[in-house]
C-alpha cells in the first residue's frame, strides 16, 4: 500500500504543472500516468497552432519554459511548432519535477471517510489525501449519434490515429472545420489520400497568427495575454480566470463560444489548395455497400468514399473517466458533463480536484489549452496548502525557488513585457 498526500492522475501538462508547484510547495505528491500520453496518439507531423508563449506549460517565462528548455538543452525549431519538439519538451518537463513518476494506470478511484483509495492497473493500492484528476479529453472524443452505425473500417474519429499514411491511396471524405479536421485533411492528402473536407459552419475562419499583433506594434501586450487564447478585446479577460468566472453565467457561455469556435492556421491554406473544402452541409446518411461508403449531403449531394474522419471534437463528460467509482461520480454536481467546481478547481466531492477541459465551465476557455496549466498549477497548490497550513506559507516559501514567482502572482500571465505571438482569433495546445 502507498500513502501520499496527494495523487496526481495523468503527465501531460496539466499533471506536469500541477506536481511541479505542489512539490515546489512541500507537498507529498505521487505522480501516475504514462507521460505526454495524449499527445503521443496525435497524428504524426502535425504542428502546434498555439504561439510559442502558451505552448510552455507550468508557466511561460521561468525554470519549465519552452524558453528554458531551449537553453537548457540547445534545442532549437521554428515556428509553427513541431508535434514531436513539443512532446519531447514535455518528457524534459516530467524528468525536471517528476522523475519517478508511477507509469501504471488508475482502474478505480473510490472516496472513504477521510481520504481516497486508488486502485492500480496491477492490483496495488494508493491511499491520498487528496486527488487531482488531469486525465485529459482521450474519452471525450465526439462521434455523432448519426454515424454511430458505421465500423470502425467505414468512420473514425481524429484521435484514433497516430499516423495519416495510412490512407494514402483512399478516398476519405473529412467531417469539421477546426483544427485538427482542417490538418489531418492536409496529412491525408500530403500522403496521397484522395480527400475532401465537409464543414457545418458558413465559412472556415482561418487565423492569421499575430496580424493584429504587429498592427499594434508595442502597445498589442496590453490587449492580447501570453495565454493565447481569445480574440482583440477578450484574450486578457479569459486570460483574468477569476475575473472571468466572477461574471455571470448568460455573460460567460457566449465569451467562451467566441474563443472556442472552429478554426484553422492560416498556414494550412496553401497545404489543402488541392483539397475540396465544401462549406454549409451536413451528411444526411451513410450507408456502405459494395462499392465503399455512401454519403448522402444536406445539399442534396451523394459522395461514394472509402472513409470518414470525424474531426468532431470533444464533448466533457466526467462519467467517462473509467477510474473514477460510481459511487464518487454520483457525489458530484454537474452540468452538462462538466464537474462545478470551487476555489481551487475542487469539485462539490470535498479533496478531488479536476484540471484541464473539465474545469472549462467553471474556470473559462483557458482551461481547454496548454496556457491554463500555469494557472491551474497554481490554483490547486494554493488550495492544497492553505488546508493544511498557514494561508501565507505559498507565497512566502523559499522551497519554491524559481516558481515562486509564478505562484505567488494572481494572475502573473497579465505582465504586458513578455514576448507575444498570438493568434488572430484563437489558440490551441
């Protein structure tokens, strides 16, 4: 049986940043997760489309940086940045405050009287005090209802694929507007795939990467935060998480659907000039036959294809976490899948805290990007330890070193003298 004070689930950046300030901090804190997991399964040569200050995770100008990491390592890439660079800093992160991180995997996670039990992959037992859940969004992957009739040979969802090549030589009809459907139809076609995209929305925007930035000159700091996320006008208040969550909800649920909408880079579009990009209709049915997969278009269309990509998103449900018991789950206030949670991103369960795109309705649109890690990192610490100690000892510990700094500032991403490279509308980790 392990004892600690806190547990950790998951080492992808959120996890990464939430061990590096609890240990910073003085807090027993066991780390379990196969590090920067999610980001392995990602299709091979996709690039970044955050700017490279909110693609650091912890935070984005001290000891974990991508800046330091640089330094530190003689590492250097370009920008966008490389999928692969970037999964590489993360590993440089879990070997700087997480070195002895437990590889094996949480089956269940029950609460007791006064502290949690978890149970591992292997059959052993871990008792915390407290538990912080940074599983990701891998079983959050969105599949229309509509389509859930087709096999896998006929429809998948972008993360099920670590590698596009293999649908060179197919036809593959790609299903959203975003991001990751916008770059996995140029991966396809980059790898000989016949492909077309098919968008709900009007339009695609496409993000133009600092345009605004550079209209602005030296004075752009002042509108735009190191975060990257939201557009001219509301980057620096999504970026202000606890002013963002201190306004009411009918102001919040539409400021978070403007910095959330679908997009792309702008640097996608000369990699899919070849690729049809069919904008303003939906697939009315699918139905396989001999010839490959029949698609049926709200605008009266019919393509015949060999496969569909569903860049679909995400959509939270915390019931699909698989570790967390049914007993825990049915303790929890939700809405609409989301946990609601407190001060330090705690949920209504007392000691479980939840970090990353499950914090997103309590804590805003930052959450669901990389940049959010430096603010929940050191949220959690700040509750963690003010439970157990004297509220003054965070900000005041010379334990913390270089990340003192970071976790002692409310909100050290509105410095206006940091090296900003946003986007245009939106960013993305």
């Amino acid at each position: 049986m392990i004892d600690t004070d806190v547990a950790v689930i998951g080492a992808g950046p959120y996890g990464l940043s939430a061990t590096a300030y609890l240990r910073a901090a003085g807090v027993r804190t066991l780390t379990l997760g196969e590090p920067m997991s999610f980001w392995r399964t990602m299709p091979a040569g996709m690039l970044l489309r955050s700017n490279w200050s909110a693609t650091s995770i912890a935070d984005w100008r001290g000891p974990l940086s991508l800046d330091a990491y640089c330094a530190k390592t003689g590492e250097r890439f370009g920008r966008p940045i490389p999928l692969d660079r970037f999964i590489a800093y993360g590993e440089w992160v879990q070997r700087s405050v997480a070195a002895d991180v437990d590889r094996r995997s949480v089956s269940q996670v029950d609460r007791r009287s006064e502290d949690y039990l978890l149970s591992l992959s292997d059959g052993e037992r871990v008792t915390a005090r407290r538990v912080v859940v940074a599983g990701g969004i891998a079983p959050f992957a969105w599949r229309p209802p509509s389509l859930a009739h087709l096999s896998p040979d006929y429809a998948s969802h972008t993360a099920d694929h670590s590698d596009l090549a293999s649908f060179a030589g197919r036809k593959v009809l790609v299903v959203g507007g975003g991001q990751s459907a916008l770059e996995s139809a140029a991966l396809i076609r980059e790898a000989g795939g016949d492909v077309e995209v098919l968008v709900r929305q009007a339009r695609i925007i496409w993000l133009h990467g600092g345009k605004y930035h550079r209209m602005l000159g030296r004075f752009a700091p002042v509108f735009y935060a190191p975060t990257d996320v939201g557009p001219l006008g509301l980057s620096r208040l999504v970026a202000a998480t606890d002013l963002f969550r201190a306004l009411p909800r009918s102001a919040q649920d539409p400021l978070a659907r403007r910095c959330i909408r679908p997009a792309g880079a702008a640097w996608l579009v000369p990699r899919l000039a070849d690729v049809p990009l069919t904008v303003g209709c939906t697939i009315r049915a699918a139905t396989p036959g001999p010839g490959g997969l029949k698609v049926e278009i709200s605008d009266g269309s019919v393509r015949v294809v060999d496969h569909l990509l569903l860049g679909t998103g995400y959509r939270i449900d915390v019931h699909r976490y698989p570790f967390l018991g049914p007993d825990l789950v049915s303790g929890l206030r939700l809405v609409n899948g989301y946990p609601v949670l407190g001060a330090g991103l705690e949920a209504s369960v007392p000691g479980i805290h939840f970090l990353g795109a499950p914090a997103a309705w309590s804590f805003g649109p930052v959450m669901r990007f990389v940049s959010g890690s430096w603010y929940a990192g050191r949220a959690v610490t700040r509750s963690i330890t003010r439970a157990t100690r004297d509220p003054g000892h965070l900000e005041s510990s010379s334990q913390l070193g270089p990340l003192a700094e970071a976790a002692s500032l409310e909100h050290a991403e509105q410095d206006p003298d940091g090296d900003l490279r946003g986007e245009e509308e939106l960013a993305s980790g």
